[in-house]
C-alpha cells in the first residue's frame, strides 16, 4: 500500500513570528559567480531555513533592496505570519508578493516559492523535535554522490575530470556535454570508467548553457557512454530513432515540474531527476515523488549550486528516496573552481541526531 507522502505533511502545525534572509557568494567550478537567498523563519524559539536558488544575481540584489528599505523582511515579501499548517501556509503563499520586481525568468517563480516551503517544512518539524525521517516513519540511509563539472579548457579536456580522480579515484561524475567535444575526449573520458549521468541540457533556451539538438552531436555522446544515464536530450524527427533505441537510459530534468508533465514526456521513463526547486510546493514535489514510487521509475537527485542548506536538504531528500542513485548532490567544496582534497567522499553518511530538513552530514 502507497503512502501519500504530503498528507502525512499536510495537516503538521506551523507557527510563524518573524522572517530573515541572507545572501551567500562562491565562485564556481563553471565560471560564474552563484548568488543564493536564504529565508529563515522563525516561531516558538525555533528558525526553519530554505535556500532560493535563482540563478540571476539581480533577483537576488532585489531582494536585498527590498528588505533594506522595508527594514523587515515579511513586510518587503509579503511573507505569512501567524498560526497555521503546512498546508494552510502553502494556500496563504498564493496570495504572497514574493517577488519585489518579477523574476527575470518565469521559472524562478517556483525557485523561490520552494525556499519559503522547504524554510516552513524545516520549522514544522524542528517545532516538532521531528526530523523529515521521522515524521515519514523511514530511516536515512547513506547517499552516493556524483560530482557534476564542466570542461573548462578550449578546447575541451579531460584535465579537470583527471585532476578530481587525482584527488580521490572512486568519485563519479555528471557531465555536460558540448558540441565541440572531440570523439577522442569522449574515448579518453570513456576510458576512465567514472562518467555516471550525461547531460545534453537541450530543453534551455536563452541560457550559458543551452546546447543544440544534433543527431551527429547526440550519437557520440550515446555511442561513447554506452553505460551513462543520458539527461535531457530533445526528440526532433532527426533524433527520435536514435533516441527510442536507448529509451530505457533517457532522463529528463529542465521539462518535469509535475507529475503531468512526466506523463507528456515523450517516453515512458524509467528513471529521472529531481529537482526539488523546480515543483515549487512541497505537494507537488511529494506528489512527485509518490508517483515515481508507484511507477518504478528511478530517481537521482540534481544540483543547483546551493551553497546553504539547499544542498543539505537535496542530501536528506535523497536519503529517504533515492540513496542509491548518481546524485548530482556532491558537498558544496565541489562546486569550487579547482579540485581540493579533503572533502567528504561518496556516500555520505546519515548525521546522528537530525532535526527539521536539515541534514548535516556526518563525514
């Protein structure tokens, strides 16, 4: 018998005094600078924290704006106050200005709709002296982690992968293929037996990182990681043969933001990412989830370059649904620009005393 995962959730009572953010800078492995928000709510003596991952520095410059000249931070967002329910809190978000200015992008919407959920699920349970484990009646287990990059080298090169495995050789990796990866990089990352996740990221438009649909582009991708899990590749009447032929290693990310939208997906999957951000609720995301059970279809858990405890509730999500996949979830030091020793191996162990979503790991 399933489970219905946000009715477990649903009814938890929630009480909210107060509102904070705060905004978090690294440099990353992919060039650019990430900016983050964190929101931390804060009722009966407790604060529950959710990360905003929009990817435009500006939005998140507004947010700041906003809250310097409000001087209060639910008063510039328009944040619930007050006595509710998980539930309830989600329904009064409807009605919530979360944004000061509109996102320079309409799917930030969800981003930040799902740092204020994720910032009022971690305070229910932390009010509850709850952890997410806990109040599902499941156990954490340990997560296996890929470290995701990009090749920075003109042309592309294996050096960074190479200097990762350097570091430790049983990492894993998730990459992203570009169009003027040469067929003898493809062999030499092939070789190196770590490429778990591919990811064509041809459902982007407008974006750094937006590539091409290209049967010739596509082939050496599919031919050369005849093992990979194989994310986001685009069915056009030029790709679909070739595509359908590996059907059973397609994953898809940028076009799943509901349980109807895997159902219009061109297959039937059998497995997919996760990206908590982009269901923007917490039902639709459990919603998710329990479908996937239902279903069979496997899951991995996908990155944004969190730098807070976005990254950590990915980790504890993870490790009540989908341990054991190749969990684009790697610790936020992989992130950084150059490899570094010392950072937590794969899988990361379950903290021993976890409360609210947070998910501090224990390596």
């Amino acid at each position: 018998m399933f489970v219905h995962t946000y009715g477990v959730l649903a009814d938890r009572p929630l009480t909210v005094e107060t509102w904070a953010t705060e905004q978090r800078r690294m440099d990353t492995s992919s060039g650019f600078e990430r900016v983050t928000t964190t929101f931390a709510a804060t009722g009966d003596g407790a604060t529950g924290r959710g990360e905003d991952v929009t990817y435009d520095a500006d939005d998140h410059a507004a947010v700041a704006a906003a809250v310097e000249a409000h001087r209060d931070v639910g008063a510039a967002l328009d944040l619930p106050t007050g006595e509710f329910t998980l539930d309830s809190f989600s329904d009064a978000l409807d009605d919530a200005a979360l944004w000061p200015d509109p996102p320079s992008r309409a799917d930030f919407r969800n981003y930040r709709r799902w740092a204020v959920e994720s910032a009022a699920l971690d305070l229910a349970l932390k009010q509850a002296d709850e952890s997410l484990a806990s109040a599902l009646d499941r156990e954490y287990a340990a997560v296996r982690f890929a470290v995701s990059t990009r090749l920075p080298d003109d042309p592309p090169t294996a050096k960074r992968v190479e200097a990762w495995l350097d570091v430790d050789p049983t990492l894993e990796f998730k990459l992203d293929p570009t169009p003027d990866w040469s067929d003898d990089l493809v062999r030499e990352l092939a070789a190196l037996d770590a490429v778990r996740v591919v990811d064509l990221k041809s459902y982007y438009e407008g974006t750094d990182v937006d590539n091409p649909v290209d049967l010739g582009f596509y082939r050496r991708v599919l031919d050369g990681f005849p093992d990979a899990v194989v994310e986001d590749a685009a069915f056009t009447p030029g790709t679909e043969d070739l595509l359908r032929a590996n059907a059973d290693r397609l994953s898809f990310d940028a076009p799943v933001h509901s349980v109807a939208d895997v159902k219009a997906l061109p297959v039937d999957p059998e497995v997919l990412n996760v990206k908590p951000s982009r269901f923007g609720t917490l039902e639709a995301l459990f919603d998710f989830l329990d479908y996937a059970e239902r279903e069979g279809i496997a899951l991995y858990g996908g990155g944004q370059f969190e730098l807070g405890v976005g990254r950590e509730h990915l980790h504890a999500l993870a490790s009540l649904f989908y341990p054991d996949g190749p969990n684009d979830v790697a610790p936020v030091g992989y992130n950084a620009p150059e490899p570094t020793p010392g950072l937590p191996a794969s899988p990361l162990r379950p903290p021993e005393s976890p409360k609210g979503l947070a998910w501090p790991s224990g390596d």
